[in-house]
C-alpha cells in the first residue's frame, strides 16, 4: 500500500510543516500533566505522539533534564511532530511505529533514566480527521475520496473492501458493535443493495437516507467510525498494547490512557480491572474535560482519562 500523503519534496514542506494552518489543541492538557507531574532525571513516552501538543508540555514542564520518546504510526504526523519538538531534540527520540511495539522497541537498559509515565491518547488528530488525503473527512474534497480509511501500511484491508465484500449481518453487527449505531441493521441492508459502493460520498448519501431526522452529529459520523477502527484494528491494538505495557511499565511508572468513545474506554477499564492487583487506580472515575475546555475544543467532548501507577 502507499503511503497515505504522497508529495515531492517542495509539496511535502509546504504539507507538512504549515505551523499556522494546522491547529491542535491536546485534549486534557492541564489534568494530564497535573497526574504525571514530570520530573527531572525521568523517562515519559508518549505512545501517540500526533502533533506534540502533550510531549511538548511534557518537556516544556521543567526546566530540569528529561527524556521523552514517542511514537506514531503516521509518517507524517511524526515528521511535524519532530519540527515542533526541534528545539528539544537532545532529548527526544521518536519511533515510527504503533504504541503496543513499546516493549519491544524500547531497551531500558539504554535509556537515560527510569520511566516516569506513559500516555496514550488515542484520538486521531484532528489534521487526519480534516484533511481528505488521509480518506477520513465526509466535507469538501474528501466526498470525491475512495473508501480507504488506512492510516498506515500494516492495515491488511480496506474500508471498500469490507463494505463490499462482508455479508449484510456482518455489516450490520459491525456498525452496531463499533459505534453503537442504532441504524446499524438498515444501512447493512441499504449498501448490499447498492453494492458497489466505492466513493465516501456515495457512502454518505447512504447514511443520509438512513437517518434523515435532524441529529447534533453528522449521519455518517457513526459509520465512519467504525469501519475506521476495523480498518485499522484500533481495538485489537489497544488490547494487546495495553496489556503488555502494564506488564512491562517499572514500579512507580504511571500510565495515562485518554479514550474518546465508549468501546475504547470499557477495554481500557476492564484491562486496569484485570490488572488491579499491580495497580494503584489515580482516578476512581474517568476525567473528562471541562465545559470550557469543550466550548474551546468542541471535538474534546467525549475524551475520558484513567491514569494508574505500576505498584
């Protein structure tokens, strides 16, 4: 598979590293670095590393020594990443990789210092989200997009591939157990009959036609989001990665985990609760974000945040 944004080197600067047009803003910033209160002489990584926005905060927190190392599955949220973070790079090493390579990829016997925390901020970044290369935005020129949705070269199928080739119950089980859809039976329905299905707005029109009552939320915004996640086996990455970083995190490590829907937030729950007794829970309940933090970051709304320590 190529790779999601493909530019000449010119193109790909200006793509790339536009500072003022690509807006981000880490979602529960002040509580993230309120629980991982980074210390000098430490190790923090971040899982997930997107546009920097957290590492950034991370190393910006105190003024003393520390080492960060990130890691992303995106080739081109790491190289924007590493611009923004330049002015640290003593100090930063980054893998381009998905988070649950951690334990394999990171040798503590040479790294710097002891491991503070890890987060994981599973959302995807809003630049993804916007821009129509990367095949996840219903606006604009996204509409004229094929039915991809891989947001990397491990991704072993397409979203084109599962619309139209799957059964209508499979399809149907997927909408509702990946997005909790409740129009999940007829649209399954809707897209066998009107197979092939290649283009996002021809998937749109779908979805459109399946809930045509008014809605806060856009009528694909569902849909889309599961076969985002099948896609890119975002659950199976959680799990797997979740587990082995528990086994793996030192005592004293805190790990921070933001989920951004339902279905991330139970395996993160359960996965601590299975591992309760290596675990100090830091936060009974999950965070969520403040009223002003969502009136500023309307996308936050639905972030959640537990954070553990490795007793």
């Amino acid at each position: 598979m190529a790779h999601p944004l493909e530019h000449n080197e010119q193109d790909k600067n200006e793509k790339l590293f536009p500072e003022k047009k690509i807006h981000h803003q880490p979602v529960l910033l002040k509580e993230v670095l309120e629980i991982l209160q980074p210390q000098k002489n430490h190790t923090y990584i971040d899982g997930t590393l997107g546009l920097a926005g957290h590492s950034k905060a991370i190393l910006n927190f105190t003024p003393d020594p520390i080492q960060l190392i990130g890691f992303d599955r995106d080739f081109n949220s790491l190289e924007i990443a590493s611009s923004r973070l330049s002015e640290f790079r003593q100090s930063v090493k980054t893998h381009h990789a998905r988070f649950s390579e951690i334990p394999n990829l990171i040798d503590k016997t040479k790294i710097q210092f002891p491991i503070g925390g890890i987060l994981l901020d599973l959302g995807i970044s809003s630049f993804q989200l916007d821009d129509p290369e990367y095949g996840l935005t219903f606006n604009g020129e996204g509409l004229k997009k094929n039915l991809d949705m891989r947001l990397d070269e491990w991704c072993s199928t397409s979203a084109d591939k599962i619309i139209n080739e799957w059964a209508e119950k499979k399809l149907a089980d997927l909408f509702w157990d990946y997005s909790d859809y409740k129009h999940s039976r007829k649209l399954a329905k809707l897209i066998t009959q009107n197979r092939p299905v290649k283009k996002m707005e021809e998937f749109v029109a779908l979805c459109k036609s399946v809930q045509k009552s008014k809605s806060r939320i856009h009528p694909a915004t569902l849909p889309l989001m599961a076969l985002r996640i099948i896609v890119n086996d975002e659950y199976k990455e959680l799990e797997k990665g979740l587990r082995d970083i528990v086994k793996w995190m030192e005592p004293a490590s805190k790990l921070l985990v933001i989920s951004f829907h339902s279905g991330e937030d139970r395996i993160v729950k359960n996965i601590f609760k299975e591992h309760k007794t290596q675990l100090k829970f830091l936060n009974m309940k999950p965070i969520t974000p403040s009223q002003k933090e969502i009136k500023e970051n309307p996308r936050s709304r639905s972030a959640k945040l537990r954070a553990v320590c490795k007793i």
